[in-house]
C-alpha cells in the first residue's frame, strides 16, 4: 500500500527531483541575475552624464578665486534680468530666445560687455545648448538657440570685460 502511495504521489506531481535538475534551476537562477546585472550596468555606464568638474583639486584651487570674484560682483552692485522663451514651435523647430538686460547700481544700462549664455540641463551635460549673445541695444543683449526641449534647465550667464569676467549667474527656469 506505501508503494502505490509513493508511486501516485509521484506521479501526480511530474517528474521526481533529481540532484541534476536541481543544479539546471541554480545555474538558471544566476545566469538570469548576472544578464540583468549586466544589461543594467551597461544602461549605467551608457546614460552617465559624467562628472560635474574634470579635476577636482583645479576646482578646490580655484575656490578662493571664485568667492572673491562674488564679492567683487556684489560690489557693484548691477542688476541683471533675463528673460528666457521657446519660440517657433509653430515651424517644427524648438528654438530658445533669451533677452538679458543688464544695468549698473545707478540704474545705467551696462553696455559693452561680452555676454555668454548657456542652457544647460540640471541632470545631463550632453543636452547644454550654448547661445550665441549679441548687444542689440544699450545694456540689451540677445541670443537664440536652435533644438531646446521643454522642461527644466539652469540659464548661465557670463559677462567679460576686457577678458576678465564681471559677472556670472546661474537661475533654473522651466520651458513650456
């Protein structure tokens, strides 16, 4: 009678459990971990923006340079508005257009300046669209750039004079 128990119990549940199968389901096991570790460290490595600064000691050097450049700055005591926009989305293109006007602490339009702006995305350097600034007016400069996405992006401004930078800002701003 134990018998026939053990032969309908085996039989109703398939194939016995052998040492064999046993070792099939362990390396089956690991082998689907290592492909997905593997499939997700190269989406890693592919997707990495890389780093923020190329050397970290150049940056921590230039440190006591960029805070007395900030105080300078402050010292002015200038007034710079930006204003940021996609434009001719109607035409198919994504194109930023920035308008900067910079004034001094009298309320004076600051002109003569060598203006950079860059749009830069807070999660991937890949995506920075540098523009190309022009003075179009006294203390208004203006750029545009062609293929911005919508979302969010840091608006970095540098101004120069005489080769040594003046001013420098950076403001997140979101695009529709």
């Amino acid at each position: 009678m134990e018998t026939e128990t053990a032969e309908t119990e085996t039989a109703s549940r398939g194939r016995p459990l052998t040492g064999r199968r046993v070792a099939i389901y362990i390396v089956a096991f690991f082998g689907v971990v290592m492909g997905v570790n593997g499939v997700m460290m190269k989406l890693a490595v592919d997707t990495l923006p890389g780093t923020v600064v190329d050397s970290a000691y150049r940056a921590s050097l230039a440190y006591n340079k960029e805070i007395a450049a900030a105080h300078e700055q402050a010292s002015r005591g200038w007034q710079v508005a930006a204003h940021v926009e996609r434009v001719g989305e109607r035409d198919g293109g994504h194109k930023a257009s920035v308008r900067i006007e910079a004034r001094d602490a009298a309320d004076r339009p600051v002109s003569g300046l060598a203006v950079t702006a860059r749009l830069a995305r807070p999660t991937d350097r890949r995506e920075d669209r540098t523009l190309e600034v022009a003075e179009r007016g006294i203390g208004i400069y203006r750029g545009e750039v062609e293929d911005v996405a919508a979302g969010q992006w840091d608006l970095v401004i540098e101004a120069a004079r005489g080769g040594d930078r003046v001013y420098l800002s950076k403001n997140r701003v979101v695009l529709p």
